[in-house]
C-alpha cells in the first residue's frame, strides 16, 4: 500500500493515459469537467471509461497534427469497436448535459478546421439555387425564434447577407462605362450607393450598393446596367423638344381591340380580368397598359384642367408622368384659343392677365435704366420667362399656382416691387412718365396705373375719364399725322411738335 506521501492514483486502480497533446474537441474538453469521476472501489466502470475517452480524444484528434504514437497508427478508423465506443461516449455526453449536445458533423468542423476558409457564419454557397433554398431556411428559423432575441437578430444579419451574395451573383460587378445612348436616352452611371431607387424597367429595388445603374439625363429614367438592353420606348424629351404639345381630349378611350389586346409600351398581353396581365388604363392617353408600364401614378391631367378647371390628380403611365413632368413648366397653353370662356368662369385668371399686362408694360422702363439693370429686377420672374414676353400663353405649372392661389400672391408682390422703383426709387424712370394732354392736370403718369388709359395708336396715356369723354381724336395722333403731312409736301419745312 502507498504511503500517505505517495501520489494517489486515479479511481479505478491504474494510472490515468497522458492525454494527447494535439488540440482537443470542444465537446471533449467539457466532458473532463462535466461527467464526475469514479470513485475508489468502482474500478471497472472508471477504467471502460476512461478507455472509451482515450479511444474519442484518439479519433478526434486535429488532422493537421501528425505526431502520434505507434499503438495510435495501428489502430484503423472502421473498426466497429472503436466507433461502438464512440458512440456510447456521445450518447454518455447528451445524457450527461442536455443543454449542450453538439453533432459529430459539428465536431469535425471545429477539429479539422481550414484555417484558409472564410470565418464561422460566411455562406460559402455559389449557386443561386442554392442561395434560394439557404434564404428560404434562414427565414424558417427567423420565424421559429423567440421575437427581439440575439439569435434572431445575427440570424436576421446572415439573411441579409445571403441577401446581398444572391444579388451580387444576379448582377456582376464589372466595370461599365459611365455614359450609355440608346433609343435617344443619355444614360449616366450613378454614383449614389445609399439612395433607395426603384428600376424603371424591371420594377425592383436597385441595390446601390453592389448593383451598377444609370439615370437618363433627359427624362429622369432610372434603371439597372442588365435592364439597359431591354429598354423599347424612346426617351420623352425628345418628344418634348420636336413636339411640345398636349393631348387636349379628355381620355381619347379607343378600346383593347384597337390595341390588339396588348400593352401599348411594351407590347405584353394584357386582358381586363386580370390574365395573363391587368390592363390598367392611362388617363391622359386613353391607352391600356400593363402593370410594368403602369404603376398607378398620379398626376394632373391638362385637358381638365382647361374644360373643366378640374385638378384632381388621375392614374397615368410611367411614360405619361414622365412627359407630364418635363411639360409642366413649358408654356404651351394658349387659354383664348383653347377655351376662351374660361375667363369667365374662373375670376383669378382675370386679375393674372391683368398683372401681366402691367409687367409688360413696365418692362420698356426697365430695359432702358441702368439702375434696373444692375438690380437685376426682371430676374424677379426668372422662373416664368413667358411672363416677360406676352400675356396669352400658361403653363400647366401657372394654372395649379392660380388655383391654389399662390400664383396672385407672389405676381401681386412683383408687380408693386416694380412699380415702387419706377415711380418712386428712380428719377430717370419718372422722367418717362405722362402728363394728361387733355385736362393737363393732375400728377404723372404711367400706362400701367390703373385710372389711365392708353392710347393704342401712339401710346400716350391719359385718365381713363377724360379719354373716353372726349369725342375728339388722340392729340398727339394729330400732332403725328399733320407733322407727316408737312414733311410730304416740304422736307425742308421744320414742323414744332
């Protein structure tokens, strides 16, 4: 018997096995601290076991350690002894911890580790169908999860980035030139990688991020560098610039047969029930198109707004909003043709032609004063040039303005900034004013004050009462004819005016 100095033996009787000094299971490694030892006295349990955890840690040792005992080479991995063994050991470590049960796939994962391969949770997966079916899986498991958890949340990240890969296969990303014309569009590559757009074409989310796409300088078209090929539609701009113009009827409706039962745009079978397609009507066209040319856009239909001063927005195509757009700030509406009694019907119309009359009015003044031209004053209506040029012609953008009533507020504080500066801030403007040759009273004045009238002949002004009670002609009319008729007769003759 061993003195009380003598190392003690492990329970069981005999020496304990060095153990290997390669690197260990995970699994094994817990068993040492998790299964309790044998005591003495129970020494044929204690040494099947400690058999059965040399044979594991023997069978599980790290493929990339090559040093090992010659008993060790000796021994093959199919005997059914050995993998008996195994097995038992296994089933001794579920029944021992219920809470950590880790499978032999998962073992050698983490024994014979590729220290190469990519790091634990990567999806090393190149197929797409294999990507599908992993998407598919991690969604299951998001679901099955308990909600707000950790696990869910780094199984929600693993989805996103199976997510992305499976993009990246869709769409490679090589290298594109950053200027694309086709069908009249002048595509740009878009730098832009956090903006959420949506492809013209296609109808999917464009993932900036790992995704090359473009935008049409012209129409504004978005859409992916895959889809560029599949694009039959010209752009709109250069309709815009050959043929500035609106469809004037209401809906001009012609019917599916006309279409022959197919998309407008693209040329897809479309039905009204539904099948193969929905036919979804565009209402500033009349046509039919289907539901990748129609995405249920709204926006103002000019020929309502002109005959029936209507501006609810309506449902219109992609390729109709996108021409409504670039038209809507175009002055292409000429009200006294198209529909003259809508005067009539619409008061505030009838102030903004008054207020463009007096702008054009003024303009002569300021053309000629260096003062005006320095401050820039006509830039003032930088925004509506048209309004500078003639009083006839709108734009859809001024008839939206009228009727929300911002167009009479802002026009109303140009025309009183303009008349502020030629009646009160400028001499030289006040120099060019009038003087009433009829009753010869009364202060200055100007073809745009509102108690005058203009001669249109010889545009003098003169009040507004005394021009039309007074039955005689213009006098400075006369003065003009009788000047001409002397320089008929006598060129030499010098006629006072």
């Amino acid at each position: 018997m061993a003195g009380p100095g003598a190392p003690r033996a492990p329970s069981g009787g005999r020496p304990r096995p060095p153990a290997p000094a390669a690197k260990l299971c995970p699994c094994a490694l817990r068993l040492d601290g998790a299964m309790g030892r044998p005591t003495l006295g129970h020494g044929g349990p204690a040494m099947e076991y400690d058999e059965k955890l040399a044979r594991f840690r023997q069978a599980h040792l790290n493929p990339f350690n090559k040093q090992l005992g010659q008993g060790q080479h000796e021994q093959k991995a199919g005997d059914a002894t050995e993998d008996l063994a195994r097995r038992e050991v296994l089933l001794d470590l579920s029944q021992a911890e219920p809470e950590f049960q880790c499978t032999e796939r998962v073992m050698d994962l983490g024994l014979a580790e590729d220290h190469f391969s990519r790091p634990v949770g990567l999806f090393l997966a190149s197929d797409i169908q294999q990507l599908r079916q992993a998407i598919e899986e991690c969604k299951r498991v998001i679901l099955e999860l308990p909600e707000h958890s950790e696990r869910q949340k780094d199984a929600v990240v693993r989805l996103i980035h199976l997510r992305l890969k499976l993009q990246e296969l869709k769409d490679p990303s090589e290298d594109e030139p950053n200027i694309r014309v086709l069908l009249e569009h002048r595509f740009y590559k878009e730098k832009s990688k956090s903006v959420k757009q949506t492809c013209d074409k296609c109808s999917n989310i464009i993932w900036g991020l790992i995704q090359t796409w473009y935008t049409c300088t012209g129409c504004y078209s978005r859409c992916h560098s895959k889809c560029l090929n599949l694009i039959t539609k010209p752009c709109v701009r250069s309709k815009v610039s050959h043929q500035a113009e609106y469809e004037l009827s209401i809906c001009p409706e012609t019917g599916l047969d006309s279409q022959d039962y197919r998309c407008a745009e693209c040329r897809a079978p479309i039905s009204l029930r539904g099948v193969p397609s929905e036919a979804r009507q565009c209402d500033y066209t009349g046509l039919y198109y289907c539901s990748s040319c129609h995405w249920n856009d709204l926006a103002v239909i000019p020929a309502r707004v002109i005959h029936n001063w209507d501006f609810e927005p309506r449902k219109v195509s992609r390729c109709s909003m996108r021409y409504l757009a670039l038209m809507l700030s175009r002055p292409v509406l000429k009200l006294r043709e198209i529909n003259p009694l809508l005067f009539n019907y619409v008061e505030e119309l009838v102030e903004i032609r008054k207020l463009r009359q007096d702008i054009l009015l003024m303009k002569p003044y300021f053309i000629t004063c260096k003062e005006a031209m320095e401050a820039r004053l006509l830039l003032q209506l930088q925004d509506r040039q048209h309004f500078v040029e003639n009083d006839e012609m709108y734009s859809l953008q001024d008839l939206v303005d009228v009727q929300a009533g911002r167009l009479g507020c802002s026009l109303t504080e140009i025309h009183t900034l303009f008349a502020k500066h030629i009646k009160l801030d400028c001499e030289r403007c006040q120099a060019k004013g009038f003087v009433c040759e009829l009753c010869k009273e009364g202060d200055v004045l100007f073809p745009f004050d509102s108690h005058t009238s203009v001669c249109t002949d010889c545009s003098a002004v003169f009040h507004r009462d005394c021009y039309y009670d007074n039955s005689t002609t213009c006098p400075k009319c006369a003065r003009l004819t009788l000047r001409k008729q002397l320089l008929f007769r006598d060129p030499s003759a010098k006629v006072e005016a």
